[in-house]
C-alpha cells in the first residue's frame, strides 16, 4: 500500500498468490488427503505441487489479471463482470471513454449517494 504504484504491485502478487495457496493444497492433498492417489519417491510428488502451481499461475495471468487491469488501473467502468472471459483479448479492448453523466457506479448507489 505504500508503494509508487500499488495497483500494479498487487497486479504482479495475484498470480503469486494464487500459486502458493494451489501449491499448498496440492500438498495437503497428495500427501495427506488423497487415498487414491498413489506417487511413490519425492520427485513426482514435487513436480506435482510445483506443476499444478506454474498452472493456476499460468491461468491467472492470462485470465483474470487482464481483467482486473482494466477494471482496476484503467477504470474501465463499460466492462461487465462475464468479460472475464476475453482474457488477453481485454489488452486490445482500446482506451476507456469517459463516463457519462449520472452513470450509476454500482447498481445499488446512485452517484448522489456517494
């Protein structure tokens, strides 16, 4: 929060984030949880945990991190909560108009609330 730039600085964590936390229940699963699941010696367990984690990482950063850069950075006020599934197409989305007036901020505030 007390960063130049904090937005961006959350922006590059998210993926990070997301990596630990799908690390660590891989973990939690594999090793502990799962009867079923039979890996024999360190190495596939670990490239297990750290395979499903590059994944969710991976799928983050090309999914929901466009997505919150327009909503977030650019204050994109046009975009819809199902436009999430553009993904790496939200970069190409163009510049953000500017809001018109009287245009509601959330659906349950009106501008003269806030």
């Amino acid at each position: 929060m007390k960063r130049k730039n904090p937005v961006k600085a959350a922006l590059i964590t998210v993926p990070i984030y997301f990596a630990f936390t799908a690390g660590l229940l891989t973990m939690l699963i594999v090793w502990k949880g799962a009867s079923g699941v039979k890996l024999d010696g360190a190495g596939p367990i670990l490239g297990t945990i750290f395979g499903v984690a590059l994944g969710v990482a991976l799928l983050v950063s090309l999914i929901l991190l466009p997505y919150l850069y327009r909503l977030l950075a650019l204050d994109d006020w046009q975009l819809k909560p199902w436009d999430i599934i553009y993904g790496p197409l939200l970069f190409r989305r163009g510049l953000v108009p500017p809001k018109p007036a009287g245009h509601l901020v959330s659906p349950f505030l009106s501008s003269e609330m806030l």
